[in-house]
C-alpha cells in the first residue's frame, strides 16, 4: 500500500532521513519506533508532503505520489494525527469533527461517518457544542484521531498518540487503533512507548539519527535483546 524508497530529507543543512526505506501492506499496523530527534515525525511529515524529500521516492498504492500537495495526499486516502493532538482550541468538538470530512460533500455520509466516529469515541458524542481545547488530553488525542477518520483515510498515519496521557488513557486509546485497523485502516503508528506500540503491531522499523537500524515482526523485535535493552527498559 504504501512503499518509501531511499528516502532523504533536509532541513537546510541538518539531514534528518539519510535514505529510510519502508513498505506497510494494505490492512497492516507498522510501527517505527526511536529515540527523540530520531527522525520519526519527519518521516510522517515527508510523506504528507508536509516537508519535501531531497530525493527518493513515495508510492501509495502503486502511484508515484513523492511531492504531491499535501490536499491531493489526503484525496489519495492518506491522514494524518500530528503530535500533540493539534486540534483547533478554540472551536468546538463539532467543528474539528466537520473539518475533517472538508472532502465529503456528502450529507448522508457525512452523519455516517460522524455515527462511526462516536462509536470509537461515546465522549465526543456528549461533547459535541464543548470548546475544544478545554478537553482532557485523552479527549484531545481521540477529537484528532476522529478528525482524521472524517475523512475516510485508507492509510492513518499516527505521530505518538500516548505522548503525555495516564497509562490508563493509552490503553484505551490503543485498544481503539486495533478496533480502527481491524475495520479496515491500515496504519503506521510512530511511538515512544516502544513496548505498546510493538504489541500492537505487526511490523516494526527501529530509528535511529535518521536511519532505519532495524526492520522486523513487531513479535521479533519485542524479543530482541538490543530492542528490550535501548527501548523496553530492561537490562
Ligand atoms: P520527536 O519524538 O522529538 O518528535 P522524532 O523522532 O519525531 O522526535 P524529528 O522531529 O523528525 O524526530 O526530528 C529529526 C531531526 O530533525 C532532529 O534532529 C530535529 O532536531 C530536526 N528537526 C525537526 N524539525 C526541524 C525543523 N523544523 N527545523 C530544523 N530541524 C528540525
């Protein structure tokens, strides 16, 4: 579904991808897991064309979809849930929920589409008329994985969705990636939270300074002693 072949990017002079290459099947969740500073959000935002590659090349679906715009991306069926759970503070739950379906001119499927999202999230639902930014952290980082299902994403590109929330918040929002994928959404998860992330994968990629270090099963790489030493917390 979605293949990235040598990829490298620039911010001025500092590289931050120095030639990452991945693919993630249709239905699959891959992970890329890392440091801070490793590379991870770059790589999202490279494929959403957020940042252009130096060179390389990014294939969706088997189009050549390197430096598109980033509108025509989310048209392809790519979105993504940028760090920090950005939704817009000062409009209501409603309101973000509404942006995400901008490509959808479709009422009927537009309530559809809405019932789905409350199904995962039942708290947006009693939310809808609140001001976004006075949500919990938890309800932020479900109000922007729901804006991004609005618009019908074939691939969900999530960056670091426990960042910041009680373990508890990630469980539950984790539980809710699997129940999304296992409806039909493929996904490339980018985590911290080494341990969460490759229990719910099926693949995974370790970044390090711009580079992929590792590639395997989520299964393998949870079982390997550099893994568990460097990201897993354990000696
Ligand atoms: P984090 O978890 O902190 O987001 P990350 O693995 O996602 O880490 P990136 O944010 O992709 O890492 O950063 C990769 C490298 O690129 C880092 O060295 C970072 O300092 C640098 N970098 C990121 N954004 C910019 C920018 N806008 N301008 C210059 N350098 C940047």
């Amino acid at each position: 579904m979605l293949v990235l072949e040598n990829i490298v990017t620039h911010y001025g002079n500092i590289q931050a991808l120095k030639g990452i290459s991945l693919k993630i099947n249709k239905g699959e969740i891959v992970t890329i897991i890392g440091a801070n500073g490793a590379g991870k959000t770059t790589t999202l935002k490279t494929i959403c064309s957020l940042v252009k590659p130096t060179s390389g090349k990014i294939f969706f679906e088997g189009n050549d979809i390197t430096s598109k715009h980033t509108s025509d991306i989310v048209e392809a069926g790519i979105a993504l849930v940028p760090e920090g759970r950005r939704v817009f503070p000062k409009m209501t739950v409603m309101e973000n929920l509404s942006l995400g379906a901008y490509l959808n001119n479709d009422r009927n499927k537009i309530k559809n589409d809405l019932e789905k999202v409350f199904d995962l999230f039942p708290v947006l639902k009693n939310r809808l008329k609140q001001v976004s930014g006075t949500l919990s952290g938890g309800e932020q980082q479900m109000l922007a994985m729901g804006r991004a299902l609005m618009a019908r994403p074939k691939l969900l590109l999530l960056d670091e969705p426990s960042m910041g929330l009680a373990p508890k918040i990630v469980s539950n929002i984790f539980d809710i990636i699997q129940q999304i994928n296992s409806e039909g959404t493929t996904i490339l998860l980018v985590e911290q939270n080494a341990q969460m992330a490759l229990s719910i994968a099926n693949k995974g990629y370790v970044m390090e300074t711009g580079r992929f270090v590792l590639e395997d099963s989520a299964n393998t790489l949870l079982n390997n002693e550099e893994v568990k030493k460097a990201y897993l917390g354990e000696s």
